[in-house]
DNA sequence: TGTACATCAGTGAACGCGCGTTCACTGATGTAC
DNA sequence: TGTACATCAGTGAACGCGCGTTCACTGATGTAC
C-alpha cells in the first residue's frame, strides 16, 4: 500500500497520542509495542518505520502528554475573566470528571513520579513544562508581588495535582470526594486571603 | 545448610526490607526476582521458599513502606510538644534529606501513584493508611472542630506529598528547593490562620 | 493517455534476550535412639 | 554421649513465555517516459 504524502505523519501522530494517553494510564513500563500498534490498527513490525525504538516513541508520547498539559491551561486560563480564572482552573482541575479521566488529564499526577526516576534529559524537559505552568498560574495574581505569586502558584500547583494523586488511589467513593474537596478549598485560601474582599466563593466540581 | 530457628524469618525479612526501598527508589515494575535475592546474599532459587511469587513480595513490600511511613508520623508526632508538632512534620517532610532519600521516605510520593494502577485489595489497604495518616495529623489540631481538622490534614497530606514529588522531579537544584520552600509555607498557613497567635515561625530544613 | 518501474508504509515470521518460575540436588544442623 | 537419619534453606541449571527488534517480502500508488 502506498498512500497520500500526509499518510504517514497522521499514522505517526496516531500512534503517539494514543501512547500519550496509556502512558498516563498506567504508566511507561507496561507499553507494548505490539499492543500500541494494535490499537493503532496496525501490526507489531511496522513500528520502526515510524520510530527509531520504544524509548523514542514513550519520549515523545510524553512530551505530547507534557504539551497537551500545558496547552490546556493556557487555553483554559484565556477563556475565562481573569478575577475567574484561578477559581476556575483549580475546581475544573480537582473534579471528579478530571479524576476519573487519567489518560486525557494532567501530565503531572500521572507522569511527574516517573520523571523523578527518568533521565536528566527528561527531567529537564519537565522543568521547563513545570515552570511555564507556574508562569502562567502566577500570572492569575497580577496584584501580587511577583516573587510572593510565583511561591503561591507552586504552592496551589503542589496541593491539586497531590490531592488529585491521593483522589485516585482513593478510588471513586466518599473519601475520594472528600480529598477533592479539601483540596479545592486549600488551594483557593491563598487567592481569598491575597485578594480584596469579594462574595464568598463556595463552587463544587465542574468539567 | 541448616540455622537456627529464627533464620529463615529474618532472612524473609532482610528480601522484604530492602524490596521495599527499591520499590520506593524504582516503582514495581523494575523489581526483579534475581536482583532482589542477590541483593539478599541469595541465589534466584531459593525466593521461592519465601514467597508464592514475585506479586507476594511486592505486595509484601508495599506493605511494610506503609507501615514503616505511619509508623514514623507516629513517632515524630510523639516525641514532641503538641504545639510544634505539625510544624515539625511538615518541615521535616519538606526536607532536602527526604527528597534526597526516596528509598526509605514516605511511602505517598512514591507509591500513590502506583497504588491508583492497582488493584482493589492494594487500594483499601492504601486507603487505611492514609485514613491512620490524617487522623494522626488532625490530632494535632485540637481546638479546630474534628471535621475542619480533618480536612485541614488532608490539605496538608495533599500539598507536602505534591510538592515532594514536584521536587524530586525538579532535581536537587535550587528549583527544586524553591518548591520545598513554597510547600512548607503553603502547609503551615493554615494551622497559623487557626491558631492563636505565637511568634513568627521561621522554620528551615531539618532532619 | 498508457505502460513499466520505483517507492515505501505496512506485514508477519523469526530471533535473541531477560525474566519469573520449577526442580533435582546439597549439606549443615536438629532430632531420635 | 555417640551415631544414623530427617529436615529444609539455599543452589544453580533449565524451562517457557513475552517482548523489543530485525528482515525479507508485499502491493498500491506516484512518477518517468
């Protein structure tokens, strides 16, 4: 078979999202080449034409997860007032749809321990992801000085992605509820203490 | 080669302990048979006449992170006056000597992950854990009503475990001390909210 | 326009390697007499 | 107390299986003429 000149890029693109969203799942160990190109529609012996080896496809099929993430903030903190945005990314980020939804969720609670055990490379590529995602929330708090809004973006940052990981090994129940909502509320109590008096905000889940 | 009477159960012990650091250290998947038991002093055959497979060991392992971890939350908590107590925890957790010891630091940063991948039984045995880890935490806030408290904990539980993980995948540079830095104000804020006032707490790294 | 050839994404059998597991065996020590 | 036997933690070769990787091949389509 030989097919028009984009064919192979969208395959190859197929692949790597589709091993994006099973890395987050459950994690690079238990990615079968076989199984990836199965689910890509495909057999196992094609795989090296579109990638030099496993550990060059799990690389990209991170740094798609990784990119994927930060897009997604970004997206989500432009769309919305900026008094907003901050609320609204925190309660969106500790729900239930978000918890439940491993494989199209945030790269961090899924990823960020196997990154502690990856390359320096790799590590260093988290960084960079890490370090525009606390530019980007830290920007939510313009009246803040900046080194203050940068301290309490990791702080807010640090406490929903380890609520949403303790939510997960929670399961679905009660409990997990619970852990998601204390984590909603602790990490809006630095905005609400940081910023002028407005009605209090009681918001629950959202998508 | 025969020994005395209690030999078999300590050598059980010594493949459990260290099975346990690397389980920490590395994740599940990258534990092997062979390594482990050679690890031990042993040779691969004789694992078998200590568990019914390698899953038994893991199981095993995990196990033994969990409760060596609640086991020390414990004993910190004790040895010290009710009012440093949280504080102590959380500096100590949020220490450059924690992040630098995966292997025998809390079992949350390096296993919660893992355990949301695995099975039911791995879950609730996780989920008892933790309930023991916050109740011990919320015990330290006795003037807060039993479920402000217990939220407080889990926020808390929340953002020291995140920022360690966000840490370690930071490296040990000075990014990676920042976000140290920022959780440990960020777990203490509440407690200073809700307690009667004392001196400022300036608190750095310890053991 | 029609024909011959080149291309190359994808196929599927095969390979080698490492890993979990099994098993016949060892040999030092406890126990029975 | 001394001797014969039973025990069983540990040894190391062997097994089967799955996985990543290789490779000769296919065949539909693009291109040259």
């Amino acid at each position: 078979m030989r097919y028009s000149k984009d064919h192979k890029a969208e395959t190859h693109d197929r692949i790597v999202k589709n091993a994006s969203v099973r890395l987050r799942e459950r994690g690079a160990a238990s990615l079968g080449v076989s199984e990836l190109m199965k689910e890509a529609g495909l057999t196992h012996g094609g795989f090296y034409a579109h990638f030099a080896s496993r550990d060059a496809l799990i690389s990209e099929a991170f740094a798609h997860a990784m990119q994927q993430t930060t897009g997604r903030w970004r997206k989500r903190a432009e769309q919305l007032p900026e008094d907003k945005r901050l609320a609204s990314i925190v309660n969106g980020y500790l729900s239930a749809e978000h918890r439940d939804d491993v494989g199209n969720g945030c790269a961090l609670p899924s990823l960020g321990v196997e990154v502690s055990r990856a390359s320096p490379k790799t590590r260093k590529a988290f960084a960079s992801k890490l370090e525009d995602m606390i530019a980007m929330l830290a920007e939510q708090s313009p009246d803040l000085p900046a080194k203050t809004a940068r301290r309490e973006a990791i702080a807010v940052i640090a406490t929903i992605m380890g609520a949403m990981i303790l939510a997960r090994a929670a399961g679905t129940g009660e409990f997990s509820d619970e852990i998601l909502s204390a984590g909603r509320q602790a990490a809006l109590r630095g905005e609400n203490a940081a910023k002028p008096r407005t009605k209090k905000p009681k918001a629950r889940t959202e998508a």
